[in-house]
C-alpha cells in the first residue's frame, strides 16, 4: 500500500516560542503527518517537557541537533523533513546539517545571513535531491496565488510600476533614546550578533520582496534606500526605491514604529491594463480593477476564483481564512511533493508551488543591497 | 501524574463532510485531544476509509452510533466526548444515546427541532452530570468576546436597541421556479422532512440569535415576522421584529438569496453610552463608539484587549485569525472542562464561555416563533 | 431674446437658518437664478438684516408670507417660483398661498402633517398648471440617480428584499429622563405642535421611503412597526416592516439615539440578478453586484456611468461632491422644468426629474401608517 | 457704513472651462462677493457669451488681461481681487501684471515655472502690500485643517516618517506608443511648452508636497527621484525619496497611469506619540491613533472637532462636504482678509490661512528637484 503518511522533526519551538506552534499547528492541518522527533530548546528541561507534551519517544528528543540529524537518518522510520523555527542565526547551519544527512528541510525566513552560505545550502540540496522550503508566509495565501494567475495570464498587461508596504508599530517604544535595547525580543531584533546586518529590513522588508517577486513573477535588478535606525544599531524603518529587470519602478516601505499598523503589508501591483491589490489583514479579498472598469472586491471561495487559490480554498466565501492557513498551504504544498518524491512520481511545477531555496537566497541579497545603499547615500545598488 | 490527553469520537464527518472537517481540525488545535472512535458514515466503505485515513483501531470505528455510545461507554480509555456533525435531523437521538451512556457531548447546531427534545436532552445531561456544548460558532470569535465583555462592564450603558443580519447568496438560483430542488445540499436544506420546519432562520437566523444573546446577555420576549418562500416549501428570507425583556427593540434579517453578500452576519448593539459593532467577515476587528466620540477600531491581539478575548487570542494583532479559530476557542474552552471535570476541579462560570445546551434550546424557540409569526400575519409571538 | 434669467423669493431661511443657506446655496450653483424677494424670519429685525444683506430692495422683504405671494404675483417681474423653508408645521399653508398667486413651488419635506393637505395641494397646483418640488435631498445624488437607471434597465432583475435604514446619533440626549425637552431645536422636534404626530419616522424615516421609491421605483403597501419613544411625546427610534405593491419585503429602520451614527442613510436593494448599496455618507460610490461575480465599486464621473448621472456630474471622478450638489441637482432640474414652462416647451419625464408632489404626499402617508402601527401592537397599516 | 461687498475678476475660466467654474462656484459661496469684470477667453465670442451669462458690464469683459489690469485699476469701484485661471504657463504674466496694478490676486497652481519668477512675484506683492493666495485646493479641507491643528498641539510627537501619493488613472492611454500625444486636453499636459518641466509631478505631485507642508510644517530639505516617461516627453509617474529639515524621511508617489484611482491623494504621518491619515476621496474623516490605542475615524462637524477646521464647517457631521467646500474655504478666509485690509484691520496669522505665495515657489522649487533627480540617477537633490 502507498505511503500517506508523512513523519516530521523540528528544531527550536519549544511550548512557549511562536512561530514553532504556528508551524506544527499550519502542519496539523494536514491529518496524515505527525511530528516524531526534535530538539526544541538547548534548556534539557524545556525540551523534555515539549517532547512529553507531543508523546514524542523520549530517545527522539534531542539535545543536539546535529546528533537529530545523525540519528534521525539511520532510522527506517526516520523523520521525512525537518521544520527549522530557530532563532534567525542558527538558520543556516541547521538547514545544512539536515541537508547532508539526507532530509528535507523547511525552514523559516530569512534562509541566512549572507548570499554564499544561501548558495551552498542550495548546492548541496540539488546535489543530494532534496526539496526545501523557506517559510514566505503570505505567498501562502489562497488571493495572493489568485493574484499571481491574473498576472501571469496577462489579465493587467504588463506591470508598470509596484507600490508595497509593510508598516507595523510594536517598536515604537525603541525610538530614540539611544540605549540598546533590553527587553529579550528587541535584543533578538536589534542585536546585529542575533540578527545580522538588519532588524525591520530583514524582518518584514524581506515579506515585501517575496510577496511582491511571488504575486509578479518581477526580479529586482537595483535598489536605492533610505534607512532610519533612530540612533539604534539596525534599522527601525526604510524607504526603497526599486527597479526590476523589465526597467519598471517600484516603491517599498518596512516600518516597525509606524503608529496605527498592525501587520500591515499591501501590495499594489500596477499594469498597463489593469490593477491589482492585496492587504494582508484582510487576506480573503482581492481588490481587481480593469482599466476605464470600476474596482471589483474578489474574494476567496466564490466560483470565479479558480487554480491554485480555489485548490488550497479550504472554507467556504465569506468565512474567514487566517494566517493558519496561510502556512497550512505551504506544508501542504511541501508534503505533497515529499509524498510524490517518495512515490517516486514526477514533480510538476504546481506541485513545487512553495517558497523555494532560490527565494530565500533572493531575500538575502535583497537585505544586504538596501543596508548597503542606506549606509551609502542611498545610491542604486544592483542585487 | 494527571491526566491531560483528551479523547474523542466523532459521528458523522467522514473525509468529504465540510464541517466534520472542520470541528476535527479545530479540534486539532488543541495538541492533547485524540480522534480515536468514530460512526462517520452510513456506508461502510466510506466509514472505514476515514477511520483509516485517522489510523483508528479498526474495532473502534462502528456501524451504528448505537453500538458506539454503548461500547465506548464499557472501555477503560473511553472516549471523553463525542462530537456530533450529523445531518440536523438526527442531532436529537444522537445526543440522546451518547448522554445516556454517560458521555459528554458536543453537538452541531441546531440542537434539535423541537423544544421537547431539547428539554430532554437538558434533563438527561444535568442528571448525569455530562458537559453539553452546541457549536454556535460565532460565539468564539475573540472579538465577539471582547464585545461581550464591554457590555457586561457597561461601557455602552443600557442597551436600547440591535441592528443584526446574515445575509448570503448562495441559494439565489433556488428562487422562485416553484419546483422542489433537485441539488443535494438543496435536498437537505429546502425539504421539511430533513430541515425540519426552516431552512433559512433555522440555519443562520438562529446564529443572529445566540450572537447577539451572547453579546448582550439579552432574552428574546417576542419576534414578529415576515418570512419568504419564494415558492419553495422553506423559507429563504426572513425580516423579524424583535422585543427583548428588558423592552428593549430590535430588527434581525437573515437571507440566503440576497446577491453580493457571501456570509455577511453583522451585529450592533445600541446603548445609552455607546455602541458596537462587528462583521464576521472581518472578525479580528470591532467597531466601538462612546456617545459624542470618534469610533474606534478595535482589533484582537492589541495591549487594550483583555480578559476572555486576550486569553483565546493565538496570534499577534494584525496577523488574521478566522473561522477556525471560532471553533478552536469553543473546543478549547470545552475540552479544558472536560480536564476540569476528570480532576474533580470546580467549574467556573469562565470554565463554561462555550454555548451551553441552553443556548441550544433559545435556538429552537426561536425559529418556531419566527415560523408561526410568518404564517400568522405576522403577529408578534412570544417565545 | 429667450429669457435664461429665473427669480426667487424664500418664505424662511434668514441668515441664521441652516436648511434656508442650504437652499441659497444650491440654487447659486445656477448663475442664472437671482433671489429678489422674501419673508425671512417674522422677526423684522432678521427679515429686513436677511434682505439687506442679499441686496434685495426693501419693497420685496415682506413681514408677511401672505402679503408676499399677492404683490409678487402682480409684479411684471415677478418671482417665479418661492422656496419654502419655514419650520414643517407651516409648509402647508405657505405653499397653498403660494399656488393659488400662481407662483411654482419648492418646499422642503415634510410636505405637510395630514394626507388631505397634500391632496389639496396637489390639485391646487395641478389646476393651475404649477411646478411643485419636495425637497428630499437624497434623490439628487447621481449615484443615487444611477441605482435608479440599472434598476430600470433590469440589470438586477426583479427586486425581493430591500433594506435600508437611516441612523443618527444626535438626539441620543433626549433619552429617557420624561421631562420635556428644552433646546431649541428639541422643541421643534419633540412638541406635537410643531413636529406632527412623528418625530424620528417623519424627519429621516421618510427619506427611507423617499430614497428607496425613487431608487426602486415600488409603492409601499403596508407597513408594521415598532415605535420607540423613550418616555418621550414623539418618537425617536423605529423598526419597520414593509410590504411592497409588487409582494416583496423591506426593512427599515430610522433612529436618532443611535451612537456612532451620523448621517447613515443606507439603501440595499436586492434583485433576482444582483444587488445595489448606496451609503449617504460616502455618496459618490454605489456597490453592484451581479449574481455570482463579484462586487464592483462604481463611482460617480467614470465612463461607465452614463444617463442623468453622467448629466449631473458636476466634477471628475474622485473629486468628492456633497450635500450641496445633491440639493443643487434638484433646483437644477426644477429651474431648467420652469425655463421650459416660461418658454413653452414640452416637459419630458426627465425634466421632471425631481421629487414631486405625489411623493411629498406618499411620505404623509408614510408616516401615518407608521405611527399607526406602532400605536397597535405593530400591526400592518395599509398606505 | 463698513463695507461687506466684495468685487473681483476672472482671467481664462470661460463657460466650458472646468476649473475656472469651480473658482466661481466656490466664490459665490459668499453671498456678498460679485464677478463684475473679466477676460475669459482669446477667443471674442467666447468672452463675450461669458460676460452675457454673468451679465456683466459689456465695459467690464475685456480683450486683453493687461488691459483689464490697468483700467481696473483706476476705477472707483475697481475689482478687488483677481482670480487667475488661465492656462499654466500664462500664470506668471497674468499675476504680474494685476500685482502691478494695485489688485490682490488668486492664482491658480502652479504659480509658474521658474522659482526666479515666482521671487518676483513675491517681491511685487510684498513692496505691494498685496493678498496673494496660490489655490492648492486641497489645504482648504476641514479634515486637513484638523490634522494639521493635531500635528500643532503636539498629538503625535515628534514626526518621524511621512508616506503619501497622489494616483490616478485617467492618462493611462499616453503609455507607451512614443508617439505625441493629440488630444487637447494631452496636449496641455504632455508639452514642455505649456506644461513646463513637468506633467505628472507638476500637477499633482506638487498637491502631495503642499497637502503634507500645510500639515505637518515641516519643510523638505532634498529628494531622490525615479521618474518614468513611458516614452512621452514629459513625465506620467515618480517614485520620490524625501528627507525633511528635521532630519525625518518621506516617499511620496504621484501617477496618472495607476489603474483603479480616481483621485487618490492620500497623506499617512507618522509620529513618536501617534499617527495621522487622510484619503481626499473621504475627505471629511481622519484616522487618528495614538500609540496603544485603536485608531479613531474622527469626523467633521462633530463636536470634538474645533479651531479652524470647525469654523470653517459649513453641514451637519455625516453630511458629506466636498471638493467645492474645500475651495470655497480658501477663497472665504481670503476674501477675509481682503476685507480686514480694505477696513485697516490688523491681520492675524488665522486670517492668513490660506496658501501664500511662498508655498507656490516651495512647489516650483520642488518640481524642479524632483525632475532633475529623476533625470539624473535618483541623485540627492536639495531644494
């Protein structure tokens, strides 16, 4: 009988970290997979209680995550991928590990720190056969894939000009005084040791640069910025002017102390026949308009939706999908393509549609040319 | 050590039933609850293949819902609750069964067809001391919650007025040709014998009913109605009057015919100080006014939101949560009772924040006024 | 020489009057229309400051309405038609006096207190061959106009339901204590005397009505109706059930203690093939839906919209028009009907785009039958 | 006796003309100012029909604008002010020569083409003793009045980023086929000649640099541009880098080709305490939200809204106001202070409150740094 079943391992998300439970709860939607092995929290204690907490067998729960990875591959019931939800500086060696002891990977942005670390990762992947994931989240939303097929289908023409932000207001109170940061989170953020060259840029700069690369299929080709750290030592706000490969401009903003925005990121994607928009907290709807036409409000679920955004539509129009199942369609995704690689079946294009190894290292690249233009008098640096 | 692992069966939901889907994966939100037994279909093939889809012990997956209660109910690692997600019809007699084999349960809306029943059920479930929840779904919006809890401060004042609608469009091609309707969802919906003596305010004006009961803590006195069939033998619009029993004046409207709305329940709540309101399809956020001042958006996650709405909150502000989530919060709450109720704990009145099967009954009295108030010239009719 | 030139007189509306300067002010939007006479307040001290400082000579400021309409009336250059701004309880007689000198009429609505008024009015005018005007504001906005026209044309195909309410919150003070009002303006609203048997129902309910008839083109059979008078003489909130001529259902709702609301005039109207929202505060959109697609944001000054929308469109798309220019658009229509009449020209239905006598007298009706209902146990009143 | 009435001119605005209308709509919103001469048109008929219309003096409609200003000049009852609305690159000359003769001047935006022009004007008007209102329309809306009466009190603190743009969609047929534009209305925009330097950033963009000077007070210390053509000869859409006087960063985005924008000027500050945003096509509310908070929809006409901005409200809150009021604002506190003046009053900063002159060169100024950017690798430019 075919194997449906998929078996998981996770590195970092202990009981009480974020985005590890939003990751095995985005996993859970999927009944067939199971979480088996991990190494949660270097602290012995918390990463027992996490492995009880799961019923995970107890020589599954690691202290080390170099011995999860040794271990883990010569098991015949070894785990199919590793979930990678580490602190951001950790990414990287982690996702490299795994990588060479044959599993595959998903791993939560950004990829790595620098360029070349993305590139080996990404040899090595190809070299062993592996899929990875890098956890884009909002390329998972059902409009958000609608969008991306109305463009591709040419249904706005060709893109002229891009307008994307991503304003939030949790640090407003690291304006200013200078001091660095105390509070655990803002040393995570605002420390470069923990969080490379950049903390807004890097953190949600790079949700822009995804979303808007997923939705138009653009690349950028330069970026001009202007970068504010308000006397910190990373950047707490940056305005990006853009170019992309076909010579249309675009204009980003990342902000973490902008009062009034939540999780505010919106793409406004403009082409010589038409328009579109999305915003993010607001996710089932797709603001669609054709030149001299009036704007239509579509939203998910409805019979006009079609491709991927209706496969991946899981309730019905008008009840809200959320940031859950955002990442649920990522994993989706990933583990019908591990299932068809392990049935030995071909992947097809649709079958790889999740954030790729190639946009992580985009991402990367993305960071390290807007901090060297705002270092720089906010001069075009190509990426 | 005490116990924390929760197990449930489910009858009804095989793998193509949508909202069995959707009860187990809220369900699954809760990390220590385990599907183990199940009745999911009426055809074998397709009961074994969802037990085998959830790798259930072949022996626990039954043919009768009957045999299920009776079985379960002599096993040592019985099932703690059932979850019912049968056809409406036959919530009656499954609730029964499952309760007299001392068995908690939760039950899909409406409860049941007649008050009778749901007096019964009531008896038969404080005599053995079983926990009931009826998933009104919205009631679990953390929103709905923080509206709630308002009003219970008396931030609004004394209510002096409610404004609430469901409007759909999904059965607008079931107007007005006068012949029975032949789709299956239609069957189920549009025929008495399995609808019971409403299709329209029996399945979404009763949610207008319990949200705003929720909300407002207020007891319907007496509806006066005007309801439409369009030819069919159940009605498909519905515009109700409404008087609470503290006098107060209210206007409830649910449609399935109404063109451009998708699931489009809304709620405001009128008082002498202030107002609310909230739109299910934007939930994360709530409308709140203060006599002579600005409204304000209000939106789950924020430092401003506490109590019940802050504790059930998963994500950060801005970040979307939905429907889901509804039901995850009512499981939650439901199956931490449960916990409660294994370790001989004492219950609190928050330990309860799920709709009891109270809240069921209301249900019920409801759409049987509005229903004779619609056939009698729209007289008012008490409930 | 074809005269261009049309003179007016105002009976109310001196300069401290708020809906008088709005009269003024619109009918200015015509260059050719002059105001030459009056009798503005029966202060003479505000009568003879109002003329002064419109520079009308001071043989044409009249102590005395009566004494206005007969000189006027035999002067060669006369007043062609007088605007009638006084408080509600003298409209009547004022327009009576003014028919009978031959005189057109524009009246602000209510058009009077008693059905038989109006019905005299009516013939009065119909025999002289007069223009009469009823000031419901609301009627003028193109989009208003426009909701009109794809009604007319079927595009949403046989109207089922409508629901519309008008909502304020500025009378919220009157609540409840059981004394008599004081304010000024509360006088006027709240005193029988002045205001007729209805407060709330008579000074916005009616422009439901008014908005909906226009828009929808059908007649209200009956109506059944909770009234809310807060211990108050006259009404402040009701909740009505309609019954349309053509057997389909409305709801409506006016309220003037409703926090949070401050002009909110909203108009749904749902049909076999899609749907139409108008929301007064926000008169330059109107939402259209067509079953099954999804909902476009048409607004006023696009190519797409054409007929006595497009005619009226005062400036480009997305420059904000107002209040004013609806006021504007109906003097425009009347004052372009009175050119055509001075110079003998055919009226067609379009010049007579404007609200008639027959609708000032269909609101009369309106708020009886409301009133009436609301007296008796919400029964339905026939119209 | 004080004199109340005042006089003035028109230069261009004959009948078709659009914006030339809009000036005397919103003048004739002060009962007591009167259009007694002009020279609307080159063309003899067209002039003459206009002064028809406005039965003006035959005397009073003049060939030639020099001539109007020297003979207008020495009459008694001479014009009082002059209101400029010729084509762009005649603004200069016109104003010039009124100035010389003694008349206060309106002039249209922009106030011309080189700053050494507008200097002289300034220095014409000042050795003068002159009123010189240059009409960025949108500094006239009450909404805008508040927010900048917010940003004064200190509400949000310290501002730190502003993000604003002005979109439309209305010349999105110029794209791309490189051939002249032919169109009149084309022609006007698309050629240096009459267009100056610019099209897009010249006629709209300049309304962003106004609109959020006017509010916050800051002043833009240098900008970086990207400016796309599409092939035209001047430019359809600009991305703009801006970093004010204090330090803080801006980006601003102008577009006639933005498919789906009517008109879409919308002005977001962001502050250390709070934050501002006004979208024009609303123009009567404001998003406001301090720091922890919800955001509040502060609208017009409600009680907490005071100074200037409740002064300056003409309708109830919820009435919508629009694109004439803002106008009529600006020419009412002009035709303010030119009373004052005529009556030797001392004039306060508040009667000031309208665009001045030196706001008119700040937008030249601007214009000309933008484009040279733009023309120069997005370079710093300082203004």
């Amino acid at each position: 009988m075919k194997r449906e079943v998929v078996r998981y391992g996770m590195v970092g998300g202990d009981l009480g970290a974020f985005i590890g439970g939003v990751h095995r709860n985005a996993i859970n939607y999927q009944a067939s997979t199971s979480l088996v092995a991990g190494c949660f929290n270097p602290s012995e204690a918390e990463n027992r209680a996490t492995g009880e907490f799961y019923r995970l067998d107890a020589d599954r729960v690691y202290k080390d995550y170099k011995e999860m990875a040794q271990k883990e591959s010569q098991r015949e019931d070894k785990i199919d991928f590793v979930s990678i939800v580490t602190p951001n500086f950790m990414h990287y060696e982690v996702a490299k590990e795994f990588l060479l002891n044959g599993i595959h990977v998903v791993c939560e942005k950004p990829l790595c720190f620098e360029v070349a670390q993305g590139e080996e990762l990404k040899a090595i992947a190809k070299d062993k056969g592996l899929l990875f994931a890098v956890t884009y989240s909002y390329s998972g939303y059902c409009m958000v894939k609608f969008a991306r097929q109305l463009i591709k289908e040419g249904k706005i023409g060709s893109i002229i000009n891009v307008n994307a932000e991503y304003p939030q207001e949790w640090l407003i109170d690291e304006l200013g005084n200078g001091e660095k940061s105390t509070t655990k989170l803002s040393v995570w953020r605002m420390d470069p040791l923990y969080a490379g060259i950049s903390n807004c840029v890097g953190d949600i700069g790079t949700h822009i640069e995804n979303t808007v690369a997923y939705i138009t299929g653009l690349k950028i080709k330069k970026v001009a910025a202007k970068v504010d750290r308000f006397n910190q030592e990373l950047d707490l706000n940056a305005n990006i002017l853009v170019e992309y490969d076909n010579g249309c401009s675009g204009s980003y903003w990342c902000s973490q102390v902008s009062v009034g925005n939540m999780n505010g990121l919106t793409v406004r994607i403009y082409g010589t026949l038409g328009a579109l928009e999305w915003d993010q907290e607001h996710p089932d709807y797709l603001r669609f308009t054709l030149k001299g036409q009036a704007p239509q409000i579509l939203s998910r679920g409805n019979g006009y939706v079609y491709g991927r955004a209706a496969q991946l539509s899981r309730i019905p129009s008008g009840h809200p999908e959320g940031y859950y199942e955002a990442f649920a369609n990522i994993y989706k995704t990933f583990i019908g393509a591990i299932l068809k690689t392990i049935h030995n079946e071909q992947l097809t294009q649709e079958d790889l549609d999740f954030p790729q190894i190639d946009d992580g290292i985009e991402g990367v690249k993305f960071v390290h040319a807007v901090i060297e233009s705002g270092n720089d008098q906010s001069k075009w640096v190509t990426l």
